[in-house]
C-alpha cells in the first residue's frame, strides 16, 4: 500500500497542483475544510499534512491542534501551507501544532 498525503485546501486550483504529490511513491487525500482534515486524519495512516489555514468550518490553525490531542494522529508532520505572510500567524500555526510553514503561490522555479 502506498503511503498517503492529506491535502487540506479549499482552492480548487491550489488543490490540484498539489495533488501532483499523487504519484509514486504516495497517494493523496484530500479535505476542503478543518472537520474533512480531522475526520480524514482519525481514519488513514498518514506520512505528511498539508493544511492551509484559511479553511472553512475549523481552520487550520485550530485543525491540528485536534490532530495531535489523538495519540494514533500526534506524530503526523503537519506543514501549514499558506498565503498569509505575517509573524503572529506563523507563531500561531507552530504553536497550533503544524511542524513547518511555507508561503504560497507556488511557481514551477521553487515555492516563495
């Protein structure tokens, strides 16, 4: 079985060009808001979370918080992939329990 991404991302366009991720050696999943991510993350054995955190119904700062108050889900790496460029929030999202930040858009030369 091939070991499994979680992408948590509520734009269509970003959701897709991050599901290039789906070939060997990982298949994706994927979650539109932080309840999907959650659920998502409680039933599958996962190797890595990308959550963006401006996300629908729980976002993704909360999100992982829920994800690593469960002892199956704790030890999941979480990288918060956002827009948002300030201090406050990528303090917010290392403490909410993400293991890294990196900024969106995306470009074919490198992530800035």
């Amino acid at each position: 079985m091939k070991k499994k991404i979680l992408i948590v991302e509520d734009n269509p366009d970003l959701l897709n060009l991050l599901q290039l991720l789906h070939k060997n050696p990982y298949d994706t999943i994927q979650a539109m808001n932080g309840k999907e991510a959650v659920e998502s993350a409680n039933a599958g054995m996962l190797v890595l979370i990308l959550m963006d955190i401006l996300i629908p119904e729980i976002d993704g700062i909360e999100a992982p918080r829920l994800i690593r108050k469960n002892p199956k889900t704790r030890s999941i790496p979480i990288l918060a992939v956002t827009a948002v460029n300030n201090t406050k929030t990528k303090e917010a999202c290392l403490k909410g329990g993400c293991n890294d930040y990196i900024l969106k858009p995306f470009t074919p030369g490198g992530i800035h």
